[in-house]
C-alpha cells in the first residue's frame, strides 16, 4: 500500500496517508484562490480512515493550516480528506488531476487541462 506524508512549513505538523486517493482535481474557486494566494489549489481526495496528523492546526471555514507557520494542509470531513498536495514531502509527479472545478473563475491565461471534467462550479 502507498504510503504517502506531508506536513506544513515549520515541521510542527505532519500527515500520513494510505493508499491511493479518491480523486484528483484543480481548483479555481475564489475561497481556494484566496487562502492559497495563487490561482488554483492543486488537491485530492482520501477516504477519511486513510489519513491521520500530529501537531497542533488551527481550522478557518473547514479549511486546516499549521497554527505555527499558517501553511494550508488540509479539510478534514465525517468522510474524507482533502489534501493540498503542494504540502506533500515528496512531489505526487504520479498524481494528475482528474477534473477542475470552479472554472468560471479560472484565469484567462490558464487553458483547460485536456481530456478532463471541466466544472463551472463545484463538480456536486
């Protein structure tokens, strides 16, 4: 089983993960858009008994950061785990995003990926 881990910029919190993700996406939504500071969050999706973290976060709208450093990590819900990949320790170059949501938002000078599900909103 693939064992994945990440953690935040400081080192105070860490991640595991198991096995492989339920999706992969990209999104353009402005509330990832704006806790990002970049043009879309690059994230994917476990089943919730597949992840587990040690460190103290802190939780802003469902969204996970690193009470120290701020680094944005995780969503944690009853059911899944949403990750931001870019937190990952080792880059996910095996990971390639499936669908993006939120593309009514997307930058003009950003294409569609090809051969994806593309989604005005969210893909629900």
């Amino acid at each position: 089983m693939k064992i994945r881990t990440g953690g935040c910029l400081c080192g105070a919190v860490a991640y595991r993960v198991e096995g492989e993700p339920l999706r992969v996406g990209l999104c353009h939504c402005a509330d990832c858009r704006k806790s990002s500071g970049s043009a879309f969050v690059f994230f994917a999706v476990w089943p919730r008994q597949a992840f587990s973290h040690s460190g103290e976060i802190a939780t802003f709208a469902g969204r996970s950061f690193c009470a120290a450093c701020g680094s944005r990590l995780f969503c944690l819900r009853d059911d899944e785990a949403e990750l931001r990949l870019g937190s990952l320790d080792t880059p996910p170059t095996d990971l390639a995003p499936g669908y993006e949501v939120w593309i009514k938002r997307r930058e003009h000078w950003l294409h569609p990926l090809p051969g994806v599900g593309q989604f005005a909103e969210d893909a629900n």
